[in-house]
C-alpha cells in the first residue's frame, strides 16, 4: 500500500475513532448526571495556595515543590503544582511530572483539597491503578496539549474511580463544549458547582451560565476576592463585568432575515493591491451603500472603518463604550437598519466600527464566516463564492427565522443566552458530515501530519496560506530558515518542505508550509493549537460548514473551478 493510502487510513480510523469517543461520552450521561455527592470542605489556604490565588504562579510551583519534597505522595501538593504549571504554559513540564508521580505515588484514599483549583475527592483505588485525582489531572494536561480525545478517555476512567470529583466533572463540561454539546457541559457545570461552590475555576464557568442579573452580582463578588487568574483573564472579565454593569437603552437588536427566501449564491470579489490580489471578499449592502469586505481576516463578525460607517449613516449604540479590536485600534458597536447580501435582507443588526481609516484602498472592513452560523453554509473556493442554505431542522422544534451573527460571541454566551441549550444533532442527510470542534467562532479540525501525530488546525477561510508552529513543523518535515515578509519588515520563519494534511477525509501535500507562533490563540483558547488551515490547503475544496453542530464536510471535485 501507498504512503498516501495509509496516511488516509489513518486519518480515516482517527476520525472513526473520534465519533466514538464523542457518543462514548454521550452514552452514560445518565450516569454521570444521577449522582449524590457530599459539598466538598475545603481547609485554609496554605502560603502556596495563597500564592496561586494572587497569581504568582512561579511561587506556588517553588512552594508546592518544597512541600512534595517531604510530601511526595500528597494529592493537594501534586494538583496545585499542575495547575501552577498550566497557568505558566509548563505544559511539557506537567505531564513529565504526573507521569513520574503515576508511576511513584503509592495508593491513596480519602478527601485532600486540589490547592489553587478546587478541591476534589480521591478514591481508593485497585492494584496499581492510579486515583482519581491523578486521572483527572492527566485529562486537563491532555486537554491543555490540544489532545480532547485523550482527555474524553480520561474523563471516562477519573468517572468509574471517583464520581463525586467535581474537577471530573468540570473537565467533562470542557469538552462537551467545544463539541457542540452545550446542554450537557450546562449540566455539567451546574454539578461540578454542586459538589464545590468554592472552586474559582468551577465558579467561574458556573457565573458564565447564569441570566445577565443574577451573573452581574456573581462576578462583581468573583472579582472582589483572589481567584488565581491571570493579568489578561482579569482584565477580560472586569471589561465584561462594565459591559453587565451599563443599563441598556437599546432595544434587541435581532438582525433578522426579512426576505422570502434563506438562501442565496454570493459570488467572491477580488481585493486587488499594488495590481496583485490579496483576498476575497464579499460585497455586502450596508443601509444601501455598496461596502467591499475581507472574508475573515482578523476580525470575527462584521466589522466596518469609520468613513464607511459614517457614508452608510451608522448610529452608534447609546451605550456603546470604545473598546480596542483585535486590530489594536479603538472601536465601538452600531446599528445598521438594513444589511443585503445577494437577494438577502436582514433588519436590525449591530456591528463593529474600528474607529480609523481603511488600511487598504479597495476594503471597507471584514466579514467572518461565523457571521452565518445560523445557515448551512457552503465555502465554494474553486467556483469563488459563498453558498448559504437552511440548517436541518430539529424534531419537535419550530424553525426560527435566520439571522446574521453580526458580533462576536464565545461558546459560554452561546450558551448561556439560550433559554435551553441544546446538543449537538446530526440530522440523517448530513450523516457523512465530520464532526469537528469549535471554541468560541473558531471551528478546529483534528489533523494528520504527515500520517503520524494528529494536532489542531484551525480553519482560516481569510486566504491567508497554511501555516504551523514552529516546532510542530520541525518535526513533521525537512524544511529551512526564510525571510519571510516585505522588504524592511521580514522575519525569519522555518520553511517545511512538505507536509501531507489527513483532515475529514480529505488529504492535501503542500509544499513550503511557513512557521507562526500560535502560542498567543493556544493560550486564548486554553488547548494547543498547532497551526492555521488556509488558501492554498482549501483552494480546491467545497467545504460545507454546520456551525450550530460543529459539523464539516469537504468535496473534492477534479476539474472544477472558476473561469475568468
């Protein structure tokens, strides 16, 4: 057999193996819902823990380190040492370290506080096989390493050894959320929060479920007490707490489609510089001024500069603050009366003005895919356009009417502004669908390098080409080091050779694959993230996009593609 045919084949048994993992999870919920478990008490904080609750994250690991010095075997010690190394991007480091104390800690049994993030229950255990609390550990390290399908075995085992550990259940609500599975990493919550109301991380992600009252209160207490996050997270969530806090003089704004039809064909247009193409866009009608936008470039939603807002008559919201994008640049939130794209009219919607000129003389802003999460959505690359469509409804339930996600929202919004959020459905037309994983609007797909090790890729349908980390490049191919860039702003990257990308049943070898920090989105998203799926690995796809289920599926068909 072919190099190629087994690369396939393994990326082939990888995703069976994937669906398995997922529907292994779904299988004995009942279970893991149908459980009575004593609150956890929790002991005084040790000079570690305080540490790690101030985050001075390098003290703890030094304190936690003294204690296992004397105290090796103390399941408290060896988790707060874990989550000080997390907290410091010590992934490597943690699981070397509960790989040896797998290996060292003789069997324990009873209850011991996790220090610094929640404590948990420890189970006796059988034989040689390590404690619950170990287990659980070993699944947030897999998970931190972009790994969820190891972290969902994991799950499993800490489960059957401990089903009263609420840092399992946590863990559980984790992955069922980046599966497209928002009522049951709701339940989740709502139990881990049950066994441990004092945990910061679980309390967190419990405050993140609750109706916008009740969530302000919580979190203004959350944030008025050491919780051991970080200067970014703190800062995010002050920044949400302000937006909570402001009285809204706005009404809704739903961003509805109001023409007879939900579907519709949105052929690419060329975004030209110096005479070279840069990217496609769409062009899209903004109060009925023509508007030329970047598909996803940047920014999530859509997103306009001020003179195209200020020409297309925008009003900015009332209680709309600036805020910096994603761009560096200040920015703040309007309402445009009517958006068209194609024979589409939407009323009502709200999107972002980045308060400074176009960068560019032939683009008026951006627009991301997951502006059309509420449609099936086609990406048409070799016939350059864009393809929009109903989802599949689901049984019993009424179909609402489409909308434009105009501003970006993460999984736990997505799920808490839903009156009952619901799991992932696969409806019978779209069995040969993929399923895949999505973080906030990014949708991630698992993939093979090369046929061996398989890392997360994110998809970037802005035309900007593949890229991977540089260490994952590294491994996966022979390659060099490039200037890469303009002239006067270059910067040398690995280059590899070549690398074979196995992803929902689809193979594609590139050549020349640059090198880019993904450090930055790992951290964001909290899991590894080894690089970005781009124009020259999607160029000859159709990729057809569920955003709602986290379904994906690509064609191939030879031949085919646009005539200029």
């Amino acid at each position: 057999m072919t190099g190629r045919f087994l690369a396939a084949l393994a990326a082939e048994r990888f995703f069976v193996r994937l669906v398995f993992g997922v529907l292994a999870l779904v299988l004995p919920a009942q279970c893991l819902f149908a459980v009575s478990c004593p609150v956890v008490r929790h002991s005084p904080p040790s000079e570690a823990d305080t540490a790690y609750l101030a985050g001075d994250f390098a003290k703890a690991e030094s304190l936690y380190q003294a204690g296992l010095a004397s105290h090796r075997a103390d399941p408290e010690l060896i988790a707060g040492l874990v989550h000080s190394l997390l907290r410091q991007q010590k992934t490597q480091e943690a699981s070397d370290f509960l790989k040896k104390v797998s290996n060292d800690t003789p069997n324990s049994a009873g209850t011991t506080q996790a220090a610094g993030g929640g404590s948990t229950m420890v189970p006796a255990t059988v034989g040689t096989a390590p404690s619950g609390v170990l287990v659980t550990l070993r699944g947030e390290v897999e998970f931190r390493q972009g790994a969820p399908w190891a972290a969902e075995a994991s799950v499993m085992t800490s489960y059957k050894l401990d089903p009263c550990n609420p840092r399992t259940r946590l863990l559980f609500a984790h992955i069922s959320q980046i599966n497209s599975r928002y009522a049951t990493a709701r339940q989740q919550i709502l139990l881990a929060h049950q066994f441990d109301p004092l945990d910061p991380e679980i309390r967190l992600a419990w405050i993140e479920t609750l109706p916008v009252p009740q969530r302000t209160t919580e979190l203004e207490s959350y944030l008025a007490a050491p919780s051991g996050d970080d200067a970014e997270t703190l800062r995010q969530l002050h920044v949400e707490l302000d937006h909570l806090k402001k009285p809204s003089t706005e009404p809704a704004r739903a961003c509805q489609l109001v023409s007879t039809t939900a579907a519709a064909d949105l052929p690419f247009i060329n975004l030209m510089a110096r005479q070279h193409l840069r990217a496609f866009g769409l062009e899209v009608g903004l109060n009925g001024t023509p508007t030329r936008l970047q598909l996803g470039a940047g920014e999530e939603g859509l997103v306009v500069y001020r003179s195209v807002a200020e020409h297309a008559g925008l009003k900015q919201l009332a209680q709309s603050a600036p805020e910096i994008s994603a761009s560096g640049k200040p920015s703040y939130l309007a309402y445009a009366d009517s958006i068209k794209l194609g024979g589409l009219e939407f009323k009502d919607c709200t999107v972002k003005v980045i308060d400074s000129a176009s960068p560019f003389d032939d683009g008026d802003g951006t627009i991301g895919m997951d502006v059309f999460s509420n449609f099936l959505l086609t990406l048409d690359y070799p016939m350059h356009k864009v393809q929009l469509g109903p989802l599949p409804v689901r049984p019993g339930v009424q179909p609402a009417t489409p909308s434009l996600k105009t501003t970006s929202a993460d999984a736990s919004e997505i799920a808490a502004d839903q009156a009952a959020p619901v799991d992932r459905f696969i409806a019978p037309e779209m069995k040969d669908y993929t399923p895949i994983y999505r973080a906030g609007d990014y949708l991630i797909v698992p993939a093979a390098l090369n046929g061996t090790a398989v890392k997360l890729f994110i998809l970037d349908l802005s035309g900007a080409p593949t890229s991977v980390a540089p260490e994952v490049a590294k491994q996966a191919s022979k390659g060099r080091e490039e200037e890469i860039g303009p002239p006067g702003h270059s910067q040398k990257a690995f280059v590899a050779d070549e690398i074979t990308f196995d992803f929902a049943h689809m193979a594609q070898k590139v050549n020349g694959v640059v090198s880019s920090d993904t450090s930055g989105i790992s951290r964001a998203l909290g899991m590894e993230i080894s690089g970005f799926l781009g124009e020259n690995t999607l160029d000859k796809l159709i990729m057809h996009a569920d955003y709602r289920d986290g379904l994906l599926k690509f064609e191939y068909i030879p031949n085919r593609g646009y005539k200029f």
